[in-house]
C-alpha cells in the first residue's frame, strides 16, 4: 500500500503520484482510495506507468484536475491481488493448489530419459496396453491379447511365435508328472509325462486328437524291440 502524493484528471484520464516508487505495469488492477477527492476513488486497471516510476494513469470519468502542486492530495493506493490476473498469490494458496492439483493427478508414465513404461487407455488414445520400452524401442507390451516380448506371445494358457512358427527352448524343459491322462486335445497333441514309464521306457506320453494315448519309446527299448522281432 502506499500514500497519493497528488493527483490529476484530463479528458477522463487520471494520474496519480505515489509517494514513493509503485511498481505497478499496465494492466494491474489497483484499489484507488483519495480521501481528498472521492471521485478517483474505486478499482481500475492501469493504463499507463509512464512517464516517471511514482505515477500512473488510469480511465477515470470526472471533471479536469489539474496535477503537480495544486492537485495535492491525500489517500492511499495498493494492487487489487483478488481481481489482478497478474499478480502471484501468497504461498498458502499457492501450496494449496498444488496440493489440489496433485491429489487429483494420476501418471501415465515412468520414465528416464528415453526409457519409460507408459499406459494407454482405449477411451483416449484408441488403444489399451502397457508399453515397455528401453532406449526409445519398445521391447515388450502388454494388451487385450496377452504379454508380447519381442515376437513371442504369452496369452492366457498358451505361448506363440507372432512373426513365425518357430519357438526355440535354450533350457532343460521339465515337465511335471501327471497321475491321470489328459483329455483329448482339438487341434494339437498334447505331450505329458508319469512318474511309472511305461513299456517304452521313457515316461513321456502323447495324447492326439484322436484320442489316441501312447508312451514315446526310448531308443534302447526301440532297438531291443527290433531285435526281437
């Protein structure tokens, strides 16, 4: 807030002097109050800061008053922080919109740099997955159909190749035991295996879709088996 030191008006524009430097810019709004003359009085947007840093002037309808000596005045002046669109709120209200803005906000990221893990929602961007990428190339994504990580594709019971048919295993694959024999497959053959082998020696069994159930025979049994016949 500071003190009028005078004031002046010319074809419906008022200047006033401040009693000290008002660092005000075009465009603030500041609350006049001249307890000299109250028809300068009320809220008004600055048009002018010029020409010298103690004045400024602003529309203000009335008779001419003529500035400098003979227009001394008294009252006080000070920006209007509620209606200024220019001016920064004290730092309660800047904390609790923060506060506000951040409760409600939810990321759809987590990112460094080129290397992120970013959601997608059909309802905004036309597609729902999570996209996995890693030096700015995406290696995996999660969507309706399954989990894809490079060209192979986890669904719910069953893993493929999206770009061919060949699946390459560079493990020792187990295959747990089973006490009873799998239904028969459309489509497939199913591979499983017992804990007690069979004559074939191997404990390796096939069901197809035929229904046909047999055991895989192991080499040994498969050249006794010549011999013999």
């Amino acid at each position: 807030m500071l003190s009028i030191s005078t004031t002046g008006r010319l074809a419906n524009v008022a200047t006033i002097t401040t009693v000290g430097a008002h660092n005000l810019i075009p465009g603030n709004i500041v609350d006049v109050f001249c307890t000299s003359n109250a028809s300068f009085n009320g809220s008004f947007v600055t048009v002018s800061t010029t020409p010298t840093p103690t004045s400024f002037t602003y529309s203000n309808f009335g008779f001419d008053v003529t500035a400098g000596p003979s227009g001394s005045a008294t009252g006080t002046i000070k920006v209007n922080a509620v209606k200024d669109g220019n001016i920064i709120p004290n730092m309660r209200a800047v904390a609790d919109y923060a506060f506000s803005a951040l409760s409600s906000y939810v990321s759809n990221r987590i990112q460094e740099n080129d290397t992120k893990v970013q959601t997608y929602d059909f309802d905004t961007s036309g597609v729902s997955k999570i996209s996995f990428e890693v030096d700015g190339t995406q290696k995996a994504f999660i969507d309706n159909f399954g989990m894809t990580f490079g060209n192979i594709q986890i669904t719910t019971n069953g893993i493929s190749n999206i770009s061919n048919d060949n699946i390459i295993i560079d493990n020792v694959l187990n295959i747990q035991n089973r006490i009873g024999t799998p239904s028969t497959p459309v489509g497939y053959v199913k591979l499983y295996s017992k804990n007690a082998p069979g004559n074939g020696g191997t404990g390796l069994f096939f069901v197809n879709t035929l229904g046909t159930t047999d055991e895989l025979i192991s080499k040994t049994r498969a050249l006794l088996i010549s011999l013999i016949i």
